[in-house]
C-alpha cells in the first residue's frame, strides 16, 4: 500500500516533468537543474557564470530552491536577472524540489523572452536525486572539501547528473584530497558525463563553463 | 491520507526511538547520533575522537549509515572497535536513519560491555533532523567551507541538536567565512546548544571534545 503510493507520487511528478520539458521547447527556453550538497558552492557558481552569459546575449532567469529564507534569491537577485524563490517549508521543509512546484515558479517569468533558466534546488546529495524537476539538464556541484568518496557514496546523484562541475580548486593546496581519484570516482559512477573544474570564487575556468552551458542553450 | 500515513510512519518511529533509549538506559549506555551533510567530516571526527575516549578507559562502538559502500566502516574498524553498517539502498537509497534500523545495528553488539555507541548518520542536513534515532543525544558537524548561512537555511537540524561542532577550523585561513558569524547564526536557531571547533585534521581541540563526551557518558 504504502510502496503503491509513492510509485503514484513518483509517476505524477514524472508527468509533469515532461509536461514542463514540453512547454520549454515551445517557447525556446533550455532549463537546467543545478544540484549539490549544502555549501558546495550552487549559488557561487551562479554568480560567477551568469554576468558571462548576460555578457554573450544569454536572457535568462533563476529559480532558487531553499527550505526557508531568501538569502540565496537576494544574491542572484544583485544580478539583475529575474528570480523566483520557492520556500518547501509550508510544503513540510521538502528536501528536494518536485515537479509541482517548479511549474508556478516557471510561470512567475515570461518565458517567451528568455533562453535559459537555471534552477537552484535543495542543497542534498540524495533526495533531489530522485525528483525530475522537468529540466533538460541536470547538473551536481562537488567541492574539493567533501572528500573523493562521495560519488560512491551517492551514486544516484551522480547517475542523474548529465554534467559534473569540481567546485573549489583553490583550496587544493590546502587539502588532502585527490582531484584525479575523484574525477576516477565520478566516471567510474557515469562514464558519460561531462566533468570540469573550476572555482567560483576566483573565476578558474568559468569562462569555460560559462561557453558549455552557452552550447546547451536551444 | 498520504498526511495520515506520514504522521504513522513518524509515531511508529518515536515509539521505536522511545524503546531504544529505555534499553539503552536498562544496559547503561549512552547513544550519540552524529549527522551532517557530506563530507563535513563526521568519520574524520570520529577517528580522532575515538582514541582519546579509549585512553579514558570507554568500551565504545559505532553504527555507520550510509546509502551504500563499506568506506566508512573499514576506516573506522581499524580504530579496533566494533563496527555495524547499515546500508539503506536495500531500503530504496533511503536519505536518513530510522530508529527500525538502529535496532539490528545495536543487536549486533554486546551491550550490556558497552559505554558508548556512536551513529554516524547518513550525510544529508536535512531529512535526518525529522527521524528520532532513539539516541541520547544529537550532534550536528558543520565544517567552514559550508558558509555562514547553512543554520538559517537548514534550521530543523540545528533545532533538534543538542551540540554543533564546527570542523575544519584549520582552512579559516583560506577561506572568506566569518566563523563568529556562522556561530551567531547556529546561537539565533538554538540558544541553548553546546557549540564548539576543532580540526579533526590537526587535532586542534579534539581533546576538549572527547572530555566532553566523556561527560555526558552514563
């Protein structure tokens, strides 16, 4: 009974997904779904890619995903591109952005003009996993600081996940880690995805990333 | 309906939690469950940890949760402890403990010779705050690369906490985070939390830690 129940929930937010990757491609917009642990960077990343893409004709807006507050909204917001924040704690602090909540969001925006839209969900490196957001491209962000395991330890992140981005790569000098086990350790997961590096916070290979996501865009 | 069954699922797991405290109180051990997003550095905290509760004569334990992979366990059983690992992914890849799996993790040891059983939770700051474990206490490990603002955006874990314990206070350095900042916020979701820093790394305040858990040692 209870298992009958999820596969419902499940199957209906699947619906959705493709209802929403449908309305996308009617009016020309590209959405990407950008997810991540807490703290590793989702909102950095944001900052530093989008002035790049304003700067090559990209229009486009952000939906930013928290359980409560709108601190992450008020920094995209600096950016002077339209946002939408979605709060899940009237919804029971959702951990995880589904289907349902995306479309209003969506329709705070007007679609027609913009080309792409970047959604910012929970930071969680499981339960988000598990939700189709209705985006054409699902992307995680890993910091240097979470360890090389990580991609074994939550497999169906990175499964999800079309692209790959290391976050972080000005603390390498400071860590332990090994970047190559780690890269090793996400294709070992999913050998078809795309992997880079960068750090947000002194600008390393954004413009890199910046002209990937350009190439997405429809 | 599906509110029904949630708020089933959440009673059946307070009675279970319930009953887990009431033998652990019978057999004279203490249960600490340690959560935190990925790679803050619970195995790491618990790895310096461990031997100073040792030194203090502490017949201890540890449960490690994890979706998937034995990682945690093996780095942990080399510390010459009994380890029992869950593995949820049988479960569905569940993102969090649940006191039903707690119960067969502590059958595998012999209690009634036990000081202290530590739970390493699954790493996800979010949905873990909403299942009581059945422990005594709850420990929540942030670490300085996550930023200053995770306690407001997350704030369920640092309400059922009893202790937050900042890690990686070696990397402040390189870092842009105001800690006093981060401590400020974790005080303004929880007045009344034991807060404390340490580098699991460097050792640096590890020794204050392990006494404080030695304190609260039945």
């Amino acid at each position: 009974m209870k298992i009958q129940i999820v596969r419902d929930v499940l199957e209906a937010n699947d619906q959705l997904a493709d209802s929403i990757r449908g309305e996308a491609k009617k009016l020309g917009f590209t959405l990407i779904n950008i997810m991540s642990s807490p703290g590793s960077g989702k909102t950095s990343l944001l900052e530093s890619v989008i002035p790049e893409l304003k700067k090559k004709g990209i229009r486009l807006a952000v939906i930013e995903g928290d359980i409560t507050t709108t601190a992450d909204a008020e920094r995209i917001a600096i950016l002077d591109i339209p946002v939408a924040q979605i709060n899940t704690e009237p919804f029971g602090g959702d951990c995880h952005l589904g289907a349902e909540v995306i479309i209003p969001a969506l329709q705070k925006f007007d679609l027609a003009n913009l080309d792409l839209v970047f959604i910012e969900n929970v930071g969680n490196l499981v339960c988000p996993a598990e939700f189709d957001t209705g985006a054409d491209y699902n992307f995680v962000v890993i910091s240097t600081t979470e360890g090389e395991d990580k991609p074994l330890k939550y497999p169906l992140m990175f499964r999800v996940c079309d692209t790959a981005i290391i976050n972080k790569i000005d603390l390498l000098p400071y860590l332990d880690i090994d970047i190559n086990k780690l890269k090793k350790n996400i294709s070992q997961i999913n050998p078809k995805i795309n992997l880079m590096s960068c750090s947000a916070k002194t600008g390393e290979n954004i413009p890199g990333i910046a002209q990937f996501i350009f190439n997405l865009v429809k």
